[in-house]
C-alpha cells in the first residue's frame, strides 16, 4: 500500500551505486564551504544556486556516499504518530509511549484525542539517540581495545546503579543501546563517574587511560542527561544510609526522580531516606525482568540489533544471552532465550 500523508508526498532518494565514486568524491572534498552551486539547464544556461542549497547538497552528498537514503521534506511540517513511528523505525505503540513520556513533545488536536508532533522535534530525538549510540560505539571500541571486561553501571532510566557493583560489559553495553532506542535514559554525575574511574582501576588494575576515556566519553555523547552536583549536594546530610559512601548517589538519585535504585548489595541502600521518597531498591536481574516485561518487542530487538553490530569478536543473540547469563542476570537471560527459541 502507497504511504499517504507528509511522508508520502516527500521526496527520498536512495543511493545508487554508479554514483558512488562521484558522491564519495565529492563528500572528501574540504573546500566546498567556499564553493558556488551552479545548475547548468537544457540550453546552456548557468544559473547561480544560493549558498544554502549548496550545504544541503553537500549534507545530501554525505549521507548518500554513506550508503544512507535522503528524504527532503518541510521542517515546519507536522506528523501523526504513524508517520513519527515511520521515520523512527520504531513500532507506534512504543512512539505512543514515547509521547505519553514527553519524550519527544507533541500536542493534541482541539477537541481530539489525535496528536499532531513536529518534524524537528522527531529529528532531535533522532539526532540524540544518534549521539548515544555513537557514545556507545565509542565505549564498546575502548573495552575492547583495553581489554575491559569489567564496567560498572551508571545513572540508568530513572534508576540509579551502585558504584561498586561491576558488570561484565555485556550488561552495560545493553543498558547503553536500551537507552539508545529511548526504554530508558542514562543519568549519571561527576562523583558517579569520579568514583567509578577510581574503582575500576584499584579493584580490577586496568589502565587509568582507559577508564578516563570512558568517563570522558560519557561525559561527551550523554551530557543532555547529567544531574548537577548543586542539585543535590545539600541533600546528601538527610541520607541516613548505611555506607556514607553512598549517600551523595542516594541524594542524586532522588535528586534526578528515579524511582528505582539498581545494585547487588541491596542492604546498603535500604535506609529510611530512600523509604520515604519512594525509591525502591532492587538487583539488576529484577531490573531487567521489569522492563522486558513492558517492553517485550523493544527489548528483544534492541538485543538483536546489539548482536549484529558486533564485530570484535562477531557475536549471535544467543552469544549476547549467555554473556548476560555468567553477568548473573539469569532470569532475564532465561526469559530472552525461551521468547527468541
């Protein structure tokens, strides 16, 4: 069936690959900033372009030489939620959750209950799930590289990860492309990451380059979802938990309205503070279970697509599942592995 609406009537241009060497070429070119556009007709005429169609003909290049389809359409356009759901590639039940959440900002139609969202908020979303995942391209390269099987958590959906508790990579790797495709955000702070870089290198002896690269990583590609330390530095003296080394995550936790706080050693956040703000403590594998539950389809092809970007080493789903499963996430990795048989 023919697409109707705005994306039907938009123009998309898919790469052909005669025109790779031209595009590629033209891509590597530094000096087009300075350049003119000029459309030669039928007859010979030339005719100067203005400067702000040669920068989308170079961005156009780009993405083609990529291997990427272009589509041109009116920012100023608005989109149902199909057609949002559409340009995502995502399910429209899962972009209903995503504007229920705000995630991406829509407004109803009056007297409807039909939202109407714009293109450039559907682009931002695009634009920061493209910056995760390059974040997360990025991490995953310098585990491998450092030979850094251990990482630990960080600030996840609204739910925060103790700092002592290391995972294997493939538990952090996941929680970091969930984030990616919006199941949830990575939240963190500076202590977060201070104490991390600390932990990593004394209890596991890796390089202290490594690990900073890491932080410095996240710091740059998840900086959209950083809690300040003034938001929650005079609400550390209200933590009455048991390890004081745990009360400026605790204060940052609610700080950054989490409602569930992540760890292995449940005992060390279980304090009045946490009770009365209404943050429940759990272990990752609870965790896990949790949100597949209500994310089955978005959980399992996040998975999925995990497995197929591996490639130090290549890696299957059932390869991803049993990293998950020695991590100590059983009973998610049990789940995952009976619905994808």
């Amino acid at each position: 069936m023919p697409r109707t609406g705005v994306l039907g009537q938009a123009m998309r241009i898919d790469p052909v690959p005669a025109d790779h060497d031209a595009l590629d070429d033209l891509s590597t070119r530094e000096d087009l900033g300075d350049g003119e556009l000029v459309l030669r007709t039928a007859d010979g005429t030339e005719i100067s372009l203005p400067a702000s169609l040669l920068r989308l003909v170079v961005s156009a290049a780009n993405n083609l030489a990529a291997g990427r389809a272009v589509m041109t359409i009116p920012a100023e356009v608005s989109l149902t939620p199909a057609e949002a759901a559409e340009l995502l590639g995502l399910s429209r039940p899962f972009v209903a959750r995503l504007l229920e959440r705000g995630d991406i900002p829509s407004e109803l139609l009056p007297e409807s209950r039909h939202r109407r969202i714009k293109l450039e908020d559907v682009l931002a979303f695009q634009a920061r799930r493209e910056r995760r995942a390059e974040g997360r391209r990025r991490i995953a390269d310098i585990a491998a590289t450092a030979d850094l099987p251990y990482l630990c958590l960080l600030f996840v959906a609204k739910v925060f990860i103790d700092t002592n508790v290391l995972f294997p990579f493939s538990v952090m790797d996941l929680m970091l492309a969930l984030s990616e495709d919006a199941i949830h955000d990575v939240m963190w702070t500076d202590d977060l990451l201070d104490e991390w870089e600390r932990v990593i290198v004394r209890e596991r002896q890796r390089s202290p380059d490594a690990a900073a690269a890491i932080t410095a990583t996240i710091r740059e590609f998840f900086a959209d979802t950083r809690i300040p330390a003034e938001n929650y530095r005079r609400m550390v003296a209200e933590v009455d938990g048991p390890d004081v080394d745990d009360n400026a995550h605790m204060a940052a936790a609610v700080s950054g309205q989490v409602k569930t706080l992540v760890t292995w050693n449940e005992k060390d956040f279980n304090c009045a503070f946490m009770k009365n703000h209404a943050v429940a403590v759990v272990n990752p594998d609870v965790y896990l279970c949790s949100l597949y539950e209500e994310f089955p389809a978005e959980v399992l092809a996040t998975l999925t697509r995990v497995a197929a970007g591996k490639r130090r080493p290549p890696l299957t789903p059932d390869d991803i599942i049993d990293a998950l499963h020695r991590a100590g996430v059983r009973e998610f990795a049990a789940q995952v592995r009976a619905d994808l048989a």
